[in-house]
C-alpha cells in the first residue's frame, strides 16, 4: 500500500487518458480534478473499523467489487452535483452533462481502481495483503516493489500524475489552438 500522496497521484496517473477522450479541456480538468479525490475511498475502511469490530484494513472495500457498488451508488450522485453546480458551463460541456451519471460513475470507479493497484504494488508491512479480485479468487495479490513510508516513491508518483495530467492539458490546448480559425 501507499500513503495518500501515492495515492492520489495514482489516481491522477489513471484518470489521465480522459484528456484523450474529452473534447473540452475543461471537462477533462473536471473529471481528473475532481476524480482523483476518490482515489482515497477504498480507506473508508480505516474509519469503519472503529464502528465495527469485524471490518479490518484491505479487506472486502479494497476489492473491485467493493468499489464497483461504491461507484455505482456514489458516481451517480457526483455526476449530478457536477450536473447542478457546473452544467451548461464550459467546465461541463453538454455532451457530457446528458451522460452526468455515467461521468460520476467512471470518474469515482476509476480512481477507486487506481486505489486498489497502488496497493498491490506495495508489501503487506504494516497492513494485511488485499485479495482485490475477492470472491472471485481469494488469493491476495502484490507486487512488492514499494515500501509504504516510501517518500520518493509518494510524493513522486504525486508528482508524476500532476505532470502527466498538465502535460496533456497543454497537449490539448495547444492542439486545440491550432485548429481553431483565426479571426480576421
């Protein structure tokens, strides 16, 4: 597992290529700057272990299951609010806005999965081994090639989707900006 930096800027690497798919560099900025803060959700486990006795750390909400049903209820809620508080702006142009559901879904799945394999790249240290693919296959999974206290590792992989994710920005206004006519 990583620490949240990690995990928020695994979350910033996987919800990159939205850039390549949206047209509007301002949706692609929605859905990556405010998606990424669901590359925590997974870790709601931390706080429901102080209410309930049976829940421990990397078990059933570090699993694509888990995370697919906190999607499919949270991700339509967040694409409305998107929806009220941003639609018919340029910051949620209207293609996306009569998708708003499926945007909120796809923004908060994705980095809930990005949660998931950030973990998996890390040995189980100091918290249990995840079984991400649980009941399908109840193995743990890990890849062991980070340690959780790592800095360089955190705050690089912060780092990384921060730059990723502004290098396509640029990417796309540049190319944006060429395309359009100029005035006369």
């Amino acid at each position: 597992m990583v620490d949240v930096a990690g995990h928020l800027g695994m979350a910033l690497v996987w919800l990159a290529p939205a850039w390549l798919f949206i047209d509007s560099e301002r949706t692609a900025a929605t859905f990556a700057g405010i998606g990424f803060w669901f590359g925590t959700v997974p870790d709601i486990d931390l706080y429901l272990m102080k209410v309930f006795r049976t829940v421990k750390h990397h078990g059933i909400v570090h699993t694509v299951l888990a995370v697919s049903l906190i999607a499919l209820v949270l991700g339509p809620l967040v694409g409305w609010l998107l929806k009220r508080t941003v639609g018919g702006s340029e910051w949620f142009v209207p293609e996306v806005e009569r998708r708003a559901t499926s945007f909120g879904f796809l923004m908060v799945w994705t980095a809930g999965l990005s949660h998931i394999f950030a973990d998996m790249l890390s040995a189980p240290d100091i918290a249990e081994a995840i079984e991400p693919f649980w009941p399908l296959y109840q193995q743990s999974v890990g890849i062991d090639i980070v340690w959780y206290n790592n800095p360089w590792f955190n705050w690089g992989l912060l780092l990384v989707g921060i730059g990723l994710n502004a290098a396509l920005f640029y990417r796309n206004s540049t190319s944006t900006a060429r395309l359009s006519p100029e005035p006369p």
